[in-house]
C-alpha cells in the first residue's frame, strides 16, 4: 500500500513537471504578424483561412480579427530566456484618462530667490488613433505656496505621438480658462482667473494598453487677479504667470 502511495507520488510529480516544462516552452516562442501598413503584431494565432481572415490574440491578451489582405507575413520567434518588454500594444482608437504632476518654476531670479510651485491634474479624452486624441481636464496650481497664490484650470487638451511605437516623443496642448481661488489664510479676499495655454513636448516611455508613464517639459501661462486684505492693508495684483514645467504623468 505504501509503494503504491510513492507510485502515485512520483507519477504525479512527473506530469507536473511536464505540465510546466510544456508551459514554459509556450511562452519562448510567440507568433509575429507583419501587416502592409508596416504594424508589427506579437502575441498568439488562434486561427487562419487562407484567403479570408486570422484570428490573433496579442501578448497582452487583446482579440483582434485581421483580414487576409493585411497580411504581409506570417513568423515564428524564438524568445529563449529573454523577458518580454517594450512591445506595443495601444488599441488602434478609444477611450484613455490620464493623470499629471508638476513642478512649476518661474523663468528668471526675484529678489527674494527662485519662486517653486506645484499642479496636478486630470484629463479623459479619446485617441483617434494610436498617434493622436483630444480630450478635457480640470487641474490645481499652487503657483505661489508662500504667498497662497492657487488657480483651478479648467481646459481641452490635444495630443500627439510622433513615432508609431512603444517609445516615442510627443507634443501636447492645453488651453482654457484658470479659475484664481480665494484664501484667507494668506489674506486674499478676492480672486479671479484668465485664460491659460501650455504647450509641451516630452517623451513616452512605454506602448502598453495598461498604465504609460512620460515625462514633459512645458511652459505655462496663466492669468489672475488678487487682492489681499488684511486690518493694516489692502493691496491688488495683476499676474500673467510665465512658469517652466516639469512634469510626469500616467496615462491609462
């Protein structure tokens, strides 16, 4: 009865082995289908008639239907060890929201040394295709956290990637109006906003359909109004910011 048991032990350690080893086999090998667009598609063919269309399921497990006569080749490649990384795998077209955080300098010296500031925001939008989307956002800038000098932008956004590939430059544009927000801890007692544009151009650093990380570098201008009130004073200004922004952000 106990030989059995180690029998059954062993036989049962056998199949698992080759369970993983057939497994691990899989994954070193993947099919690559190039397109006459010049796409390059990486991942699985689930099936292929000649003459009408492939059913291909990419590494990252979206299902796609390709016609025949997009296909320009059809390949075998061998992975070995090597780790799967940097592929591109954006939808062609839809929905993405996107999240940024900022340090805003100002351009120049003051007398009372180099003004930093911070903003963050959040847009939704929809690519057109992989290269380009549009989409709206609402943001928050502490443009001067001595002074509590804070706009609220509200605004559109357009973007672009230059290169049809996981890492690429871009260049974004976003313009629309500042929302300049009162606070009595610094003793603003009115404030009110303008118009506000930021143009930038940054780097992507990855082509995934998950979470895509880029870095930018812009420059933003904002306009704004603030009087500051207190018992022994009463002072205005009239603020065109001119900030240097550095930026990262995540797109989904």
């Amino acid at each position: 009865m106990k030989k059995s048991i180690w029998i059954l032990l062993v036989l049962m350690a056998i199949s698992t082995a080759r369970t993983s080893a057939q497994e691990a086999g899989a994954v070193r090998t993947m099919d690559v289908v190039y397109l006459h667009n010049g796409k390059k598609l990486q991942g699985k063919i689930l099936s292929y008639t000649p003459g009408e269309s492939m059913e291909f399921k990419t590494l990252t497990g979206v299902e796609l239907t390709i016609m025949d006569f997009q296909l320009r080749k059809i390949a075998v490649k061998k992975l070995g060890n090597v780790k799967i990384k940097g592929y591109y795998d954006l939808p062609e077209k839809g929905f993405y929201h996107s999240y940024t955080f900022s340090i805003l300098a100002n351009s120049g010296y003051r007398p009372d040394g180099r003004l930093l500031g911070g903003g963050m925001s959040a847009a939704a939008g929809y690519h057109f295709s992989r290269l380009t989307g549009v989409g709206m956002g609402l943001g928050w800038d502490n443009y001067h956290p001595v002074a509590g000098e804070r706009v609220m932008p509200i605004f559109v956004e357009a973007r672009h990637f230059i290169l049809d590939q996981a890492r690429t430059p871009f260049v974004q544009l976003r313009t629309g109006y500042g929302v300049a927000l009162k606070n009595t801890d610094a003793t603003i007692r009115e404030a009110s906003g303008g118009w506000m544009i930021n143009p930038m151009a940054g780097w992507r650093l990855s082509g995934r359909k998950g979470m895509n990380l880029s870095l930018g570098l812009g420059v933003k201008f904002q306009k704004a109004h603030f009087l500051y009130e207190s018992s022994s004073s009463r002072s205005e200004v009239e603020l065109i910011y001119k900030r240097v922004q550095l930026q990262v952000g995540f797109m989904f």
